[in-house]
C-alpha cells in the first residue's frame, strides 16, 4: 500500500491500542500501560477505550471516516457500485462513529431488550416442547407396556370374575368350574 493511502498501517488510529496490549498464555491479555490483567481481548480494548481515553483521537473519527468513504467510493460521478458502496459506508459503519453517548446507550440497549425478548420466547419454546416430548414418550409406553390392564385377556378375564363374585354375593353358589373359566379366559388351557 501506498503511504498516502488512508488504508496504510501508518495511518491506523487504534495502533497504539494494540501496542499497549501484551499477550500472556492460554488468551490472557494484559495492559502495558498499568498492568492490569484480563481473560479476554474484548476487556482488554474496553478498558483501553475507557481508562486509557487520553491515547485516542475520538473528535474527528466520524469526519474521517465519512472523508474515506468520499475518497475511496466517490458518491457523485462514479459507477453504481461505488455509489452503493459509499452509501453502505457512510450509512453503517460511519454513522457508528460517534461521541454521542446517548445514542450509542440507546441502542445498546436496544439490543440488549431484544436479546432478553428472544432468550425469553426460546425458554418459553423449550420448555413447551420438553412438556410435549415427555408426554409423547409417557403416552408411547403406556401404549407399547402389556402391563395387563389393556389387555383384551385381561379384559375378559375380569369380566368372567364380576360375573362370579355377582352371583355369589346374591346367595347364589360358586360354579365349580369357574377357575377354569378364569383361565380359559385368559388364555390358558390347562386348569392349576
């Protein structure tokens, strides 16, 4: 790259920031400037951008970066893509480049609110669809178990013992065939 190219690593606003920063073993970062330690490089630059604000040149980022998109992407006289260019530029990654606190908070927070709505409704869908598996599954074992009770044999079997126990109760006498009876109607052919 040219020298005179705003794109050179001499020109880079934030080369004094990586400068400041000294990697340590297995992602630990730390700052050269006051010592402080950190587990991630996100932290490290947070703290750079905050408690080392005198080292960055912040009023004329926006200006800057609007010049580069003009220079580089001319909006007027150019073919379509450069305009286009330009105006995603200009449009995204200038417009982010601001000292205006509260806009940057706002839509911070802004995100942060939709983050919470999602993981809310992705709990939610989790939770309903765990109730629905289980009762799924709870359903298909009842179905597939031959715990006997829906059984036909069962079924019959039953039967033939109310029948039994009715005639019985009404001062009627036991059949004395009506073990074999239980048996036959559970399939069973043989008499214990």
């Amino acid at each position: 790259m040219p020298a005179g190219c705003p794109l050179s690593p001499a020109s880079d606003r934030y080369r004094h920031q990586e400068a400041a920063k000294e990697t340590l073993a297995q992602g630990r970062w730390r700052c050269i400037l006051c010592g402080k330690r950190f587990t991630a490089e996100r932290h490290i630059d947070l703290h750079l951008a905050n408690r080392h604000a005198h080292l960055e040149e912040q009023q004329q980022l926006q200006e800057d970066c609007l010049e580069l998109a003009a220079r580089c992407f001319p909006p007027h006289g150019g073919d379509g893509s450069a305009q286009r260019l330009h105006a995603l530029l200009a449009g995204r990654l200038c417009k982010a480049h601001t000292c205006d606190t509260r806009r940057k908070r706002s839509r911070t927070l802004a995100v942060a609110q939709a983050h919470r709505r999602w993981r809310g409704r992705w709990s939610f869908t989790l939770a309903a669809g765990l109730v629905v598996l289980a009762t799924f599954w709870l359903l298909l074992w009842l179905v597939c178990t031959d715990n006997g009770a829906t059984s036909p044999t069962y079924r019959r079997a039953a039967a033939v013992r109310r029948r039994l126990e009715a005639a019985a109760a009404s001062g009627g006498q036991q059949l004395p065939h009506s073990r074999s009876l239980i048996h036959r109607a559970r399939g069973k052919t043989s008499v214990p």
